[in-house]
C-alpha cells in the first residue's frame, strides 16, 4: 500500500510494490524523531540564511512520537553495489554534426544529439530489482500516507524532515542568479551536490559551504560522454562518507532536463519520463499529442528549408509565428504576415539562432564576452511555423503529485514587443475573469497529462484567445527569471522546496492556508532597450531602489554596452523591476507608473 503511493511519485519505481514488497507502517508520536539513520557526513558550516521563504509551520497540537525501525544503521553499503549494464542495450542517436559536437550545443541544436534512449518497461523493471531503495523511500515507507500527504502546515513540516539530510545532485547550476536554490537546500538541510563544467561559478560554493561537492565534467564534450561521466560520478557518492547515496537528481536548467530523465532511469530514482520530457522540448510533437487528446491545438507545420516555405503558407496561414522546435525566452521567435516576411523572417531567425550561445545550460544572446558556446556549425535549423493567436499571455506554474495537480497559479503577462514577443510585464496572481483562470489552468494540466508527466514542477506557457485558451509552450522545470519569487510572495508556495520535494519522491501538497492570497499582488517587468545605441549609464535604476514596494530593481548589462532595439532586431534586455504591493490591481498600477517615468539614456 505505501510503495503503491510512492510508485504514483516518481514513474521510473513503477512495478516496486510488486518487486520490493511494502514494510509496515509504525504509529507516529513527534516529527522530531524522524531521521534517516542512512546519510553522509556533510553539514554546512554556515547557519540558515535567512531566506524569504514560507515561514516553519507551528508546533503540532498532538504530541506524536515515531517509531521508525528504519534499517540496520551499520549498513552503509552503496545502492549501486550491484549495477545492471543497461547502457550496453542503449541504442543511441548519433546525428552527423559539423564541428564540435558540444553536450550543450547538441541539447539546443540537434536534440536529442547522442543521448541515450530511453528505457524500456522490462529495462526499468530491471533495474529496480537489483538496487536498493533510497533513504528516503525506505523513510516514506513507514510513514502512514494520510500524515505525509496532508495538505497542511503539519504536513509540510514532516515533509521538509524527510527531506533532511538527503542527497541531492543538481546537474548544471545556472546562471549565478540561481544561486537562491541552492542556499534554499542548504536551509532545508539538502546535501547537494552541483555536476558542473570546471570553470563554473559554483565551484566555490563548497567553499563557502552551500553545497556538499562539485564534480567537474567537461561539457564540450557531446552529450553521450557527459552522460555516462555524469552517471559514473553519481554512482561513485555511494563510496564518498560525506555524501553517501543519491536520492535524487535534479535541474533547474532547461537544457538539461532530458539528461536528467536519462540519468534517474538509469539510477532507479524519481524523475520525468523520458518519452514525456522529448514530447515536451519539441514543440511539434507536443502539438501532436494535444490533437490526439482532443486538446486545442493551432494549424502548424515543420519547415527544414528555404525550399518548404510555401508549402508553410498555404498549410499555415497568416499571421503566423516562426519559432525553433526547442529553446527558451522567445529567443527565435517571430510574427510574419505575408509571404514577404515570412522569407525574411526565416532567414532572420536561422541567422539569429546561430549568434545565440549556451553558457552554464542557460540560453543567451551573446554579450561578445567569449564566454558561452557557440554552435553554428551544429545547427539543425528545423523551424515551426505555426498559427498565431491573439490574445494575452499567461504563465500557469502548475505543481503535480502522484498523476494529480496540486497547485496551479496563473500569471498574466503584458503585451508582448512583436515581431519578436519580448514579454513587457506580469502580475500575479491573475486577474483576468475567474473562469477563464479556471480553463487556462485546466488546459495546462491537462497538456500535462497528455504528454505523461505525474509529478514534479512545470511552468506552462498559454494566451487566451478570442477561441479559448491555447498552449504556447511546457517548460517541465520550475520557472526562471522571476518566478520563483513571485509565487513565494504571493501564495507562500516554494516552488524550489516542491521540486525538491518531487525529485526525491515525497509528495508534494503545498499548503495555502486561505483561498485569498496572503501576499497581495506582485508584478515585474524587464525593461526592453527600445532603441539601438549604447547604454550610457544605470541612473533610473539608482532611484528606484529605495522607493517604497520595490523588491528590487537590478541591471541586466552595464552601462557602456551596445543594445538593440526592435527597429534592428531582438531587444535587449536592460534591467529587471519587481514591485509588491497589497493587491494585483495596485502592483501592476504601480509597476506601469515606474515603466512610464523609466528612461534609460541610449545614445
């Protein structure tokens, strides 16, 4: 019964009940008790930053005690002590690629480059039966499934204890502003472990004792050899006493996501499948299974070459929108409206796409800095053009746990700076009539389900339209930029602590003590350059900085730098601008009074 509720967490246990067998559950007396008597030796040697984040639950009424007969604590042999060699049954898919063939340039041009396949069943099952459970599900297995799943701040509270002292490896770390996770897991007792390139900000984390270890791989190599030095690295934290075993692989990086499903298959740990993360980075195939489900899906088609573009048109239509099959914050994505443009434009994005590069498994224009890869020899230059709708846009962050939503807030976002969809603000929560959040929100689960995602994260992108809601994109990752903050201030929901959560199969039920908001509203902007020039100095933001409401106001670039505005191409993004205020009406107010009196000098 209580692998059954595990089994619904992570997709990659299925078949354990019947494998393993479920132990027996113990009476619960105080969530103090609750240690997982199988961990390594790191502790930070910081104390807790003090984070905004939701605040420790009270203490509990009842005085409860756990008597948890976990394991033999003179165990401590590895999980992978005994491996299965799946990886020689792995077919792999090995597209002829021009120059280097760089894991990040491959993830972005060629997905899924030399990744491995996925796993069959009978593979998973496999693998299942010769590993050990991890801590945490051993844990799990002996907590009643009605204390762990309670949706309330009890139950919050004992999850956060199970996650305590669990291993966990972040593969990539980001950009250094996301940062903010990985002091999170430090607070909530994580003992992480970041998979990185040598020269990675992060590497001086351990140092400064936010994480428990680094493990250098070398990401110019193609995506199979990170794979493999990923997993062999993963495997070997069995024999290292300040980590021991993995209880979960996770990653904040777009990018990465399809290594990471690979990796927790391979590893018998929770995680996506991998079938459903490939349906979801390509934006075709995606579109695909929301027609097989009798889900809205707009008129589009794949073009390989200049050769296809009228077949585009008279399959499509105009206005339309080109956009590459995967990729991130609209870079390489734009209306056209006539045959005209949409040469044009294809030409432009392809050029575009070869200028972007990859650094930290983040997506950026290039700064001219040299840091980042470039991949133009490795392009596939596969495009969609599809269908464009009207309407605004909305984000859905959406939190799922055994095949269920259990969180789902809408975000409106601004118009958008066409022809390139630079996103101008956004407010949270939602403010667009009742039913219409409910439709976008159950179109955004139900895309979910179509694709076959059961647990984790997601930030789903959507426009309602004159016809009803319709999906932009799914990012099965929390999402970036100032989303993590938002939803923290306004609903009190952590969207890095329910990752977290989901990565190491504990069940995700954020709690939300009121259906009002507790934090009011929220709104943010980027600031767009709207012309081309250089950027003579960051006075407005100097300003903006002590006014009251204001979250922050930080830069993107620094004064000196070449922008561009949309009369010559992608505008840059010059800074970002988050503001609270005691309702979403009023922050947006105040966000657009801030936007009107904001001047940036660009000359």
């Amino acid at each position: 019964r209580s692998f059954a509720r595990v089994v619904s967490m992570a997709c990659c246990w299925s078949g354990l009940e019947k494998i393993l067998g479920s132990g027996s559950k113990v009476p619960r007396t105080s969530v103090e008790s609750v240690e997982r008597f199988r961990k390594g030796s790191w502790t930070s040697p910081l104390p807790s930053p003090q984070l905004q984040c939701a605040p420790d639950p009270e203490s509990l009424d009842q005085d409860y005690e756990w008597l948890l007969d976990m394991v033999d604590t003179n165990n401590m042999t590895s999980r992978f002590d005994r491996v299965v060699d799946v990886d020689a049954a792995h077919g792999v898919h090995m597209e002829a690629m021009e120059g280097a063939r760089h894991f990040l340039a491959e993830q972005l041009y060629s997905y899924p480059g030399s990744l491995p396949r996925a796993l069959t069943l009978a593979e998973r099952e496999r693998v299942l039966r010769v590993l050990q459970p991890t801590a945490t599900f051993e844990m799990l297995n002996r907590i009643p499934s009605e204390l762990v799943e309670a949706k309330s701040r009890e139950g919050q509270k004992l999850r956060r204890k199970l996650l305590e002292g669990a291993t966990i490896v972040f593969f990539t770390a980001g950009y250094a502003g996301k940062r903010f996770i990985y002091e999170r897991a430090m607070q909530l007792g994580v003992k992480s472990v970041i998979i990185e390139h040598p020269d990675s900000w992060a590497k001086s984390l351990v140092d400064e004792g936010v994480i428990a270890k680094f493990i250098p791989i070398d990401m110019s190599q193609d995506a199979e050899a990170v794979f493999q030095q990923s997993l062999d690295a993963i495997r070997a934290l069995g024999k290292d006493p300040l980590t021991l075993d993995a209880d979960a692989c996770v990653t904040f990086c777009e990018l990465s996501v399809p290594v990471v499903a690979r990796l927790c298959e391979v590893l018998g740990l929770p995680g996506h499948r991998p079938e459903a993360v490939d349906k979801a980075r390509d934006k075709h195939r995606t579109r695909a299974e929301m027609k097989k489900a009798g889900l809205p899906t707009p008129k589009n088609i794949l073009i390989h070459s200049e050769q296809e573009l009228a077949e585009a048109e008279r399959a499509v239509g105009f206005p339309a929108v080109l956009k590459p099959i995967s990729g991130a914050a609209s870079l390489g994505v734009k209306k056209v409206s006539s045959s005209e443009e949409l040469r044009k434009g294809y030409a432009e994005v392809v050029g575009e796409l070869s200028k972007l590069v990859v650094s930290s498994g983040a997506l950026t224009q290039d700064d001219g800095s040299g840091k980042g890869v470039r991949a133009e020899n490795a392009m596939d230059c596969t495009i969609l053009l599809e269908q464009y709708l009207d309407g605004g846009e909305v984000d859905v962050d959406v939190v799922m746990s055994g095949g269920e939503w259990r969180y789902a807030a809408v975000t409106d976002n601004g118009p958008t700076l066409e022809p390139y969809f630079n996103e101008t603000w956004a407010v949270c929560p939602s403010i667009l009539p009742s039913k219409q959040q409910k439709e976008l929100k159950e179109l955004a689960v139900d895309t979910l389900n179509c694709l076959g995602f059961t647990d984790g994260v997601f930030h789903v992108e959507c426009k309602y339209t004159s016809h009803g809601p319709q999906l932009i994109e799914v990012n099965a990752r929390m999402g970036g930029g100032q989303v993590h903050e938002c939803n923290l201030r306004v609903w009190g929901v952590d969207l890095v602590e329910e990752t977290l959560f989901a990565a190491a199969g504990i069940p995700c039920r954020p709690f939300i003590p009121s259906k009002d908001p507790p934090g009011g509203g929220v709104a943010y902007c980027d600031i767009n350059a709207e012309e081309s020039g250089i950027l003579q100095n960051l006075d407005f933001l100097a300003s903006l900085q002590q006014k009251d409401g204001i979250i922050w106001a930080k830069p993107y670039v620094k004064a000196g730098t070449q922008v561009v505005g949309p009369q010559d191409g992608l505008p840059t993004w010059i800074a970002e601008i988050v503001v609270q205020r005691r309702n979403a009406n009023e922050a947006l107010a105040y966000l657009q009074k801030i936007q009107d009196e904001i001047k940036p000098d660009i000359r």
